[in-house]
C-alpha cells in the first residue's frame, strides 16, 4: 500500500496544475479544484455537467485561511469552535479582497464555507496553498458517492485521481445554515439542527423551500438513483427492491437492509451504496420501509423525499 505521504504529494500535485480530484470527507466525496483558479473551478462544473449557477462549497484547513476570503461573525465563532471540523456548511460574507473565482460563487457575494473532518484531507489542506473548492463527487443530480469505486463509476477516467480515504464516516451531506443575517437552515444535512440550537440559544428556522431556488441543491430532484422510489412502504410491491432499517422476520432476496436495529447514524452511512448497489442490480423500482424523522432521520428522510420526485 502507498504510504499516505506519496498519496498526498500526488494529490498535490494534481491540484497544483490545476486539474481536479477526488479528495474522502466524513460526509461524501468532493470533486475538488483549486478555488482561486478560473480554470480548475470550470472544470467542475463541466465534469459533474452542474449548471454554472450552482455555486460550489469552499473547504479550509481553519479559521485562519478562512478569514482571508470572509467575513465572520460571533454565530460562526461559536459553532466553529463547537462543531468543527465536522459536516457543517456556513454562508458568510466574502471579502472584496478575496481570490476565490467568480465561479465559485457565481459573482455572488456569499461563500459557502466548511472545515471538513477527515485525516486524509487535512494532511492535504494543510499543504496546499489555496482552499479546495468542492461539490459531492457525482454527476448532477446524481446519488453522492461515499466509496472511491463509486467515484469511478460516475466519472470513469475523466477523473484523473482519486485520493482513496475508504468509506465516509457519515454518508449523507454538510448541514448547510446561512449566518449573514439572521441564522438559517438551507439543507438538512449531517449535524443536527438541534445540537445548533443549543449551541446559539434560538430556535433556527428552516428554509428548505425547493421554490425560492435560494441554494440550488434544494431543486426536489436530486439525490437519485435514476429509477423510481417510494418512502414509507409498508411492504414492496412486484419487482420492487425494499429498503428497510430494522429486522424482519422473513427476509427475501429483494430486502436491503439500511440497519437491522433502527440505528440511524448506520442507515445513513448505507443510504446512498445501497441505493447505488439496487440500481446496479437491475432492479426498476425501489421502495423503503418508513424512516423515524428524529435527529439523522430528518435528513434520510429529505434526501428520499428528493429521490422519489424521479
Ligand atoms: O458534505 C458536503 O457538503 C459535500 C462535501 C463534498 O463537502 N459537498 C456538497 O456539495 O454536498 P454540493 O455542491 O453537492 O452541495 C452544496 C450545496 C448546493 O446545493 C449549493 O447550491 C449550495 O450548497 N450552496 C453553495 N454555495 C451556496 C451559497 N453561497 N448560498 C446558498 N447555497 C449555496
Ligand atoms: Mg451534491
């Protein structure tokens, strides 16, 4: 096995040239370009063919870096020093003197910022000059992948690296709240609203209104397998595969099982392979078994609710 030092100098190297790679965090693969070059952030979006008004998250090794591009605030202090690194996304203000493309942010004046926690990645944010501008590692629309063999099944070889950190510790995506004005959750995602809450002493509102376009990761179609889906079957009909999160007595070669004992931190680390691994056995139509909608369960269940909107 390559020593993690070789793995991190070619990492390096790639990005150095302004070419992109995939790079492991705790919550999915990132495709990840330099963020200060126009040209290695174009190339995300023609890779994952993402609509350039999409903007992209920006990941820093810490608070330091970050303060060159944006501007913080005490609601950031508290939750930095609380939760990161760790899968939580921030919007602030970008600073006029900042280097980050434009196409980042598609000219907007907010950034998405995140401090992801993953030993692999660190060792490399820390070596690089620049912060590494990062979308989920998949084709738009497209389930995130949280394996590198999942990487390559999204992009073949037109991803010329992937920087290999096993499988991701959370499976599902960065909580993303907005702290330029008021605090405010854009997407459900791997920290849960309440551990934020408690932290700021406020309730958070939500928006994750999929009309206002405010993030365009909340578009209802995304996340998906690319063939229907249910929730909240209570038993699968003819030809379809049936996720499920807690033991059955009888078990039948179409259930797929997200956990046998209702563990939600486990289902949310299977969701997206399972999913992935039915597709790719050929089965049309997917159903799944109801989901409690209690801390991770909400964001299982936003993603579902995105995936069976195919
Ligand atoms: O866990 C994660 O957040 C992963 C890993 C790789 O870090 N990244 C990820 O990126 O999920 P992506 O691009 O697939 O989703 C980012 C979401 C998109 O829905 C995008 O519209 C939204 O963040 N976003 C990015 N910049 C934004 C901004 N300035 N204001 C509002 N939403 C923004
Ligand atoms: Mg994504």
């Amino acid at each position: 096995m390559k020593s993690i030092q070789s793995k991190i100098k070619k990492a390096k190297k790639f990005l150095d040239k302004k070419q992109c790679i995939a790079v492991p965090t705790e919550t999915v693969y990132g495709l990840a370009g330099n963020a200060y070059s126009d040209l290695a952030t174009r190339k995300i979006f023609s890779l994952k063919k993402r609509p350039l008004n999409n903007p992209l998250i920006v990941h820093y090794f810490n608070l330091n870096r970050l303060k060159k591009d944006c501007h913080i605030n005490d609601n950031f202090l508290k939750l930095y020093n609380k939760f990161c690194p760790g899968p939580l996304t921030f919007i602030l203000k970008l600073k006029d003197e900042s280097k980050i493309s434009k196409f980042v942010t598609n000219r907007q004046k907010n950034l998405a910022v995140r401090f992801p926690k993953h030993n692999l990645l660190r060792k490399l944010l820390k070596e690089i000059a620049y912060p590494l501008a990062a979308p989920s590692a998949n084709i738009s629309t497209r389930l995130s992948s949280v394996k590198a063999s999942d990487v390559a099944e999204e992009f073949g070889t037109k991803v010329k690296y992937i920087l290999d950190g096993g499988k991701c510790k959370i499976g599902l995506e960065s909580t993303i709240i907005g702290l330029i004005s008021k605090p405010i959750i854009y997407r459900h995602g791997g920290l849960d609203i309440s551990r934020i809450e408690k932290i700021l002493k406020r309730k958070i509102s939500i928006n994750i209104n999929t009309k206002k376009k405010i993030a365009p990761g909340q578009f209802p179609l995304h996340y998906s397998p690319g063939i229907p889906l249910r929730t909240n079957a209570l038993k699968p009909k003819k030809e379809e595969a049936y996720l499920l999160i807690k033991k059955r007595k009888n078990t039948f070669k179409n259930y797929y099982y997200l956990s046998k004992k209702n563990n939600l931190n486990q289902a949310a680390k299977n969701l997206y392979s399972l999913l992935r691994k039915i597709k790719n056995k050929g089965y049309k139509k997917i159903a799944v078994e109801r989901i409690p909608n209690t801390g991770i369960g909400k964001t299982l269940n936003d993603r579902l609710y995105r995936a069976s909107k195919y």
